[in-house]
C-alpha cells in the first residue's frame, strides 16, 4: 500500500466483488477492494497514521494484531466506526460506556516500536468479528529493520507471505457462513456446527485457492499466518519423491528468535504466525513441493505447492545467531490463572473465560504497567490464546517444557485440548483497556475474550 503522505495511509473499506474462485465473482467485505487487503510496510520505531473509511453496511473497527499499540489506536471492540447511514444504535449488544465511536472514517496511529515481525489487521466488533474476518476483513502489515535486513535471509521475491485461510462458497458463489449475524448476536452458541468454530472445506493462500508458486530452486522465507477463523493446520513440505524438506524456522509471531529452531512439520493454530526458511536447492528443475496440512482430509489435506522453475544462484544464509535482544523475563510479581471452557451462559452455551463471558463494562484484570506477571491458561478444547499489546514467552506446557515450536517471542499461543500452559509477560508499552481472547473467532464472538487494564 502506497502511503498518501509519508507515514500516512487510507483504507476505504467497501463490498467488493472479488475472484477467488477462477472466472467467479464472490462477494466480499474488502479492505481496499482485495482480500486480503492491502499490505503495508513499514518500519521500526517509525509511527504511522492509517485512516479506514467504513463504506460497509455494518460498523467496524480496525485492530492491528501483533502491534504495541495505545488503547485508543488497539480497536477495542465496542469502539466501531459507524456507516453514514446507520440508524442500529451503538451496533453491539451491551452498552459500554467507555466506548469511543465515530461515524465514517477514525485514524488508527501505530507507533510501531516493536520488534520487527509479521502483523495482520484485522476487523475486532463486538460479537462479530468472526464472521467480519470469514467476509474478507484481514491483511498483513510487516514491521521491519536494518538489522533483520542485514542478516541476509531471503528476500525480495524469495519472501513470501502467506496468509492461509479456509472458506465455504455456496454455488453462486458467495461466501457461506454457516450463521445469520443476527443469530450470533444473540449468543446461542448451541449449533453443533458452531461450538468447534466455522470451518471451509477450500484452503486459500493469499484470496487463491490451493495456489501453485513457480519458484528458484533456493531457499525462500515463508511468512505464514494462519488467517483461518477457527481451523488448525500441521504444515509439512513435501517434495514430489516424498521427502520431507525440513522446515527451518527463524521467527515467531512477534519477529526473530534467538537461533533457528529446525521441524519436520509445523503445527499452527489461529492467528499465529510462523517465519520459516525452505530450501528448494535439491529438488530437480521441473519438480514440486507441495505445502501440505497434516490435519487436514481430502483436499484440506494441501495448502498449496511450489513448483521449481529453474536452477539458481542463492547468497542468502540462515545465520547460526537470528537476533539477541529477545527478552526473557523472570522473578513475577504476580502468578495467575485463567481458565478457557464451554459453559452455560444467557441464552444457551458460550465459550468463556473463568466462568464469565466477555462484558466490556468489566474490569477483568488490572495490572501495572511495567510488572512482569505469569499466567497459567487452561484449556478444556482447542483454544489458541491470544494477548492484546504484550508479547510472551511460553515457560511451560503441561508441566513440561515448551514444544520446539513454542520459541520466541509470541503473541498467541495455541493450547491443545485439556491443557495447561504457562506464559511470562512483561506489561509494558501503553496505560489503558486491552483484551486477550481466544482467536477461534468463533470462540471469541461467543464470549471467550476479558478485558485487560493496565495501570
Ligand atoms: Cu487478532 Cu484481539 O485479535
Ligand atoms: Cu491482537
Ligand atoms: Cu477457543
């Protein structure tokens, strides 16, 4: 995305009718007119200003995944963006009276001062942002910097984000959501279908579905985000002979780690992001690889493939030493501990969070800017768990140490189903009201989100 003054960017949020499916048009809530929209970069430590024009029927509020962002800028959830023409009230079902709205257009600033990584923006209304997402309401945003730049990993067109998503067309070819907003809002949470999250049975990469990439036969970077609202990917790349090419990743979802971490296969849940480098050098001019999804069935078994095009010269490098300014965090001054359960709530089933579902006029837990807190989630399913404004660490899983793939600094951690884990955070950045939620953005729309204040 081009930006209209330096440091300064316009989103018109629209319907548009995009083609995901070849020679078909579908649909879609639009950041700019593509899905996903458009990508900005920018750079650490240098604020931007990104103004979103609501040109949808419904309101909307922009949240900046990943970002250290002051709370008024964070896209809390009541804090929407009213079309001209809307007459529905505040647009979300609980009266918040913090809430700050506006009609039309509202000016997000990031001060971006955080470590280089891979964000994603993303829609955050109340009680609709999963089906917002499912309609097309995500792009990606990097922040990066000369020290990343000068470690030479690949780059240029050997950099390759993708955003893999799944959906369900219906025959004309419009997005299916399995759900009236209407019948959200009012929080059943009992539809089968509806308590694991919505599922699409069509793997999209970037809007295309099970894309094929000519590539050189040399190492590329793969910035990966699961977009998806609700399903989990074990990702693995196979070449045509059915070897396994290892899949060294470099970065998690808030930048760098200390040292490459080398998998097999890489499992990844909702809204985390994987910096990952493959190396095409030994397979032969005229051979795939194809990205394949170890969870999957059918034909969400595959992702997408790489087909190697021609034989190449490759000078980049996977540096023994990735970056050194990771922070690890010890002595907290504070232990806590958080359960994530289905359970009974107003008007059916929700998903909840010690019992409670979301409310925004409570304070859920309050902390002091700076301190630096443990926390130990337990899941009862699937839930992967997701931190407004903090990046963390995660100390331990089921008692245990960390998996390979929990390395780094993190923003979402993915809990498998009847587990504890435990995560360490310093709270530092902005004074204000933050959130952490489950990123099943079905999950989240049913109540399994708590507000945050920090102090
Ligand atoms: Cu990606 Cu609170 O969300
Ligand atoms: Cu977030
Ligand atoms: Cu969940």
């Amino acid at each position: 995305l081009k930006p209209v003054a330096p440091g300064r960017y316009e989103i018109t949020q629209r319907v548009a009718d995009v083609e995901i499916l070849p020679g078909v048009r579908t649909p879609m809530w639009t950041y700019g007119g593509t899905f996903p929209g458009p990508t900005i970069e920018s750079r650490r430590g240098q604020a931007i200003t990104v103004t979103h024009r609501n040109e949808l029927p419904v309101p909307t509020v922009v949240h900046l995944h990943g970002g250290r962002t002051p709370a008024e800028s964070d896209g809390y959830p009541t804090d929407l963006v009213l079309p001209a023409g809307w007459s529905g009230g505040h647009g979300h079902a609980m009266p918040d009276p913090r809430a700050v709205q506006s009609r039309v257009t509202r000016t997000y600033t990031f001060p971006l001062d955080q470590r280089p990584a891979m964000l994603w923006y993303h829609d955050h209304r109340m009680d609709f942002t999963a089906p917002a997402i499912w309609r097309g309401l995500a792009g990606l945003h990097f922040v990066r910097d000369d020290a990343e730049e000068a470690l030479g990993l690949p780059s240029g067109p050997r950099e390759l984000p993708l955003m893999i998503t799944d959906r369900a067309f219906a025959a004309d070819g419009s997005l299916d959501y399995p759900s009236l907003d209407a019948t959200l809002r009012e929080r059943p949470g009992v539809r089968e279908s509806f308590l694991g999250g919505v599922l699409g049975d069509v793997i999209l990469v970037n809007g295309a579905p099970w894309p094929i990439h000519e590539a050189d036969a040399a190492r590329y970077r793969l910035r990966i985000l699961n977009g998806s609202n609700a399903r989990h990917y074990e990702l693995e790349a196979v070449t045509d002979d059915g070897r396994r090419l290892p899949l060294v990743q470099v970065g998690a979802d808030q930048g760098l780690l200390a040292a490459p971490v080398t998998h097999a296969s890489l499992p990844i849940g909702p809204a985390e992001r994987y910096d990952v480098v493959v190396d095409f050098a030994s397979v032969p001019v005229g051979g795939r690889v194809r990205l394949l999804n170890r969870l999957g069935t059918g034909r969400t078994a595959e992702v997408m493939a790489f087909r190697i095009a021609r034989p190449a010269r490759d000078d980049s490098r996977v540096p023994a030493v990735l970056s050194q300014d990771l922070p690890s965090w010890d002595s907290p001054a504070r232990v806590r501990e958080f359960s994530f359960r289905a359970g009974p709530m107003p008007g059916g089933h929700g998903w909840l969070i010690d019992g409670r579902p979301f409310d925004p006029s409570r304070t859920d837990v309050t902390v002091g800017l700076g301190d630096v807190e443990v926390w130990r989630l337990v899941a009862d399913v699937h839930h992967p768990i997701h931190l407004h404004l903090a990046g963390f660490r995660v100390l331990s899983r089921g008692g245990r140490p960390p998996l390979p793939h929990d390395a780094g600094l993190k923003d979402t951690v993915s809990l498998r189903p009847g587990e504890a884990a435990e995560i360490i955070t310093r709270f530092d950045g902005y004074r204000g009201r933050y959130l952490f939620h489950c990123h099943n953005a079905e999950h989240e729309d049913m109540g399994m989100m708590a507000n945050l204040e920090v102090r």
